[in-house]
C-alpha cells in the first residue's frame, strides 16, 4: 500500500522493548513509524528531509507502520516475516542486531550461532531461519544485485568450534567475522575443516 514516504523527520522517541518512534511529516500530516536503533543513528536532524521505505502490519488490535533505510532491507524484513513464528518485533530485532550484509551472510552460510544472539531468537528459531530462507536468500542477493562478501568462512562442520573459541579468547563478533573472511580468501584454507588452522590464522590476521 506504502511503498515509501519522503517527509521531514519531527520526532523520536525510545520506548519499551528497545522499539524506536518516528513521526515524519508528508504533506502537513504526520505518520507515526516504528524503525531500529541502526536506523535512527542514520536519521538527519529534526527538520530536515529523509526517504523511508515501509511496510505495513494489519492485525486485529490495529496497524503499525515499520519504516527501513532502504528497499532492500524492507525486503529482507518481510523475508524474515514469512518465516513460521517470526513475527514483525522479531524481525526487527534482527536487523537491529545485524546489518543486511551481516543477517544475510549469517542466514545463508547457516550461521545459527550469530542468528541466535538476538534477543528472542533461540536456536531452534535460527535453525528455522536458516532452513526456510537460505535457498531464497542465495537468489535474492543475486537477483537484486546486492553486494554482499561471498561466504568465505569455515565449513559449517567446525564454524562453530572455531567461533566460541575466538569468542572465548575475547574478540567480537565483528572481528571474528572480518577475520575468518579475511583469511578464507586463501584457496587453501578455504578447502580444509581444520578448527585448529583456521583458529591460527585468525589470531594471526587479528593481531596485525
């Protein structure tokens, strides 16, 4: 119904739950816009212009416009959304969690692990995920031309392993992200399900 809304951004405000308010102008009319905390960080001062892609949930309580920094994000959203117990406050935590290069490399890699970090999203929920949008996610990428670093990790048999121990030796998610990509470039490493190398040459990247 609403593809987009292009208006002055009025006023915001944190509620419970970590759920961010908008009010954007169109026209002299206000519309009231739920969006994430990454989104609001991008936000342009009160006053000044802003395009916003939407989407909009009807249920029997009422309707509540959800508002994405780009089309594609809102497209993920309602990927996210399709899923069997995802519902629009999860999705948003998602991408509130992950940007969309992120959430989508975790969901097609199979990357339950970092899906699960989310609050509210279990293991059982990111298996889920993963499960039901994987294949749909691989073709939309490409369908859409999104640019996104091609999965270059460890194989999925020790991701795991590989990640809790780089957690446990107290580096971030994003680090470790960065570095596993970084160092799965190598045709070598790429090839091998050996935690231990993998682990080695990680740490090394890292400490650069």
């Amino acid at each position: 119904m609403l593809s987009y809304l292009k208006g002055k951004v009025i006023h915001t405000q944190r509620l419970q739950n970590n759920r961010i308010h908008l009010v954007l102008e169109v026209n002299n009319l206000g519309y009231d816009l739920q969006i994430t905390s990454r989104h609001l960080l991008e936000l342009p001062a009160y006053g000044d212009t802003t395009h916003i892609f939407t989407h909009l949930n009807v249920k029997d309580d009422g309707m509540t416009l959800f508002g994405f920094t780009s089309m594609a994000e809102r497209d993920l959203f309602r990927q996210l959304v399709s899923v069997s117990g995802i519902g629009p406050q999860l999705g948003m935590a998602l991408l509130d969690s992950l940007n969309l290069q992120e959430l989508v490399q975790a969901i097609v890699s199979g990357n339950t692990r970092l899906l699960s970090r989310t609050p509210g999203v279990g293991n059982k929920t990111a298996e889920r995920i993963a499960l039901e949008l994987k294949t749909k996610l691989a073709e939309w990428r490409e369908q859409s031309g999104l640019s996104l670093q091609p999965a270059a990790g460890p194989v999925v048999s020790v991701r795991e392993d590989v990640e809790m121990t780089l957690l446990a030796l107290g580096y971030t998610d994003a680090e470790i992200t960065k570095a596993l990509n970084a160092v799965g470039q190598s045709s070598t490493l790429a090839k091998t399900a050996d935690a231990e190398e993998w682990i080695r040459q990680a740490i090394s990247w890292l400490s650069q």
